[in-house]
C-alpha cells in the first residue's frame, strides 16, 4: 500500500510539474492563445494515435486475447455507469426556465457531464500502469483507452460539440484516433511488427502524450483567478462521482465476476484517473466553459493524490 502511494503521489506530482511549466509559459505569454489552439490540434489528431499503434505493438498470444477483452468490457461497464450517473446529477433547464441563462447553463452541463465520464485514462494513466504493472498493464489500459477514444470521438464530441457547427458524423468516423484503433488492432491480432523506420517516430510522438496536454491545461489555468480553484458545489459532484464513486463500483462488479491480478488494477488505474485532459482541449476547440473544464481538471488531479493511491491499493490487496 505504501509503495503504490508512492508511486501514484510520484506520478501525479510529476503532472503537476507540468502544469505549472504550462502555467508560467501563459502567465509570462511564452505562448499565445492560436499556439494553444495549433498544439491542442497536435494532441487529438497526431499524439493520441500514437499513442494507441504504440501500446498495440505486441506478439499476439490467447491469454492477452483474453485480458484485452475483460478490459474493453470493463471499459464499457465503467463509461456507461458514468454516463447515467452524469444524466442522473446533471440536468439541463427547461425551455422557458431561467431563459436569460439558458446558454451559461447548458454550456456548463456539457462540461459536468463531459467531465464525469471520461477520465484521463490515457494522459496519467497509461504512465502509472508502466510504473505500475509493466507492458502488459500498459497493454490492458490500451484496451480501456480504445473505448475511451471510441465514445470520446462520438458521444462525447456530439456531446461539447451540439449547437455549434462543429460536429460531423463522417469526421467522427474518419478521427485518426478512432483510424488508429483499428490499426492498432490489426497489428496485434497478426502480430505485426511495425519497422523501426516507422515505429521509432511513432514512440517518439507518443511520449508527448503526457507532457504536452498539462502544458495545455497550465496555459488555460494562468488565467483563472486561483482563489476559485475550487467552485460551486456542482463541481464537488464531479469529484466525488469521477475520483470515487464510479471506480469503487466498477471495483465491486469486476470483484465479483472474478478479475485478479495486474488486469483488475490496471483497469481500475484507468477508472479511477481524474477528469480527462480532453474536457478542457474540447472545451477550447467548440467554444464550451474553458475556466469550469480546466478548474475540473487541475482540482480533480490534485485530489486525485489521495483518491487513486486509496483506491488503487485497494484492488491491489484485493488481486
């Protein structure tokens, strides 16, 4: 238990790190909102499947055929659970209800709902997995991050992006991120080695994968005003729903159906991880609440010191 906080408290600590590097670049115009805008382009489309062709570069075998398929329906279990409890919490005005802030309102729904489904199962968690649990953890979050990009690039694009004019069903199914993942399947499954030519650049950019989104996130955070770290009581919602409530039961239901070992922890690592990075690089892109999503995310990834090394280490006594 107290390696595992070790090593999470580590890890989180080292984001942090790089988001106050985002920090100081906003707070001292290093960086200016269109390179934002350009470098949050970077990320969705080229980094992120990257970072899924990279993890898939494994010799096909049954018993990681297996894992895999626990992890995409862990997966599924641990996005729809929150999907319904994001429904359930957060519910838009009526017509006709508080007109004059009818917009505000469902800009910020958007964002609460966004932000209690998706976790940063890739950004933090593929990183803690590695420490962790190895290739074969890394593996098996690659599993949970291909539903995460499955449902991030559909529901949760439709999602930030309705009402504006920003989402295209033919987009969503031509994503690079969602191209990759079936690339990435491919290449497991025939157990296809990608040559150096092409897979060195590829590793090369999916190292970006953790230190460019906090850069982005710090940069969107020098302009909150830090005395409203933390908001209204909606936002607590967010915290306790994301950080605890849904992983501690996808914890009970995979328990119970019989996960052990590094597949149970590595899937719990992905369900427990804070609000994705993605809410506030959505938020920019479609013109949503961009303090709200990078006030989510900063303050769940602090809490998440505790939360994650708590939780984490329950499914590691429980494996």
């Amino acid at each position: 238990m107290l390696q595992s906080f070790q090593i999470v408290g580590t890890q989180v600590l080292v984001l942090f790190v790089l988001i106050v590097i985002g920090f100081f670049c906003g707070k001292k115009k290093l960086l200016s909102g269109q390179a934002i805008r350009g470098i949050n382009d970077l990320v969705l489309y080229l980094v992120n499947p990257c970072v899924i062709v990279h993890a898939f570069q494994r010799e096909f075998n049954i018993s990681l055929l297996r894992g895999f398929l626990f992890a995409l329906l862990a997966a599924v279990i641990a996005h729809g659970l929150c999907l319904i409890l994001s429904f359930l919490i957060f519910r838009m005005k009526k017509a006709g209800e508080d007109a004059g802030n009818a917009s505000g309102d469902e800009n910020r729904i958007r964002v609460l709902r966004f932000a209690t489904v998706f976790s940063n199962c890739g950004f933090m968690a593929l990183p803690l997995l590695d420490a962790l649990a190895g290739a074969d953890g890394v593996f098996y979050g690659a599993a949970y991050l291909t539903v995460f990009n499955l449902l991030i690039w559909s529901y949760g694009q439709y999602s930030m992006a309705k009402g504006t004019d920003g989402f295209s069903a033919k987009k969503v199914l031509l994503n690079p991120s969602i191209i990759s993942v079936f690339i990435g399947l491919i290449l497991f499954f025939t157990s296809t080695t990608l040559p150096d030519l092409i897979a060195l650049p590829i590793g090369h950019m999916a190292a970006l994968n953790t230190p460019v989104p906090m850069i982005i996130i710090g940069y969107t955070i020098a302009n909150l005003d830090l005395k409203h770290l933390f908001g209204p009581a909606d936002e607590f919602l967010v915290y306790l729903f994301r950080l605890i409530v849904s992983p501690l039961l996808l914890l009970g239901i995979l328990y119970l159906i019989g996960l052990r070992g590094t597949l149970l922890v590595s899937c719990i690592v992905s369900a427990s991880a804070p609000v994705a990075g993605l809410t506030t690089m959505f938020s920019i892109k479609y013109g949503r609440d961009t303090s709200l999503s990078s006030r989510l995310v900063a303050t769940s990834t602090l809490l998440s010191i505790l939360t994650m090394t708590l939780i984490v280490g329950i499914a590691q006594y429980l494996s």
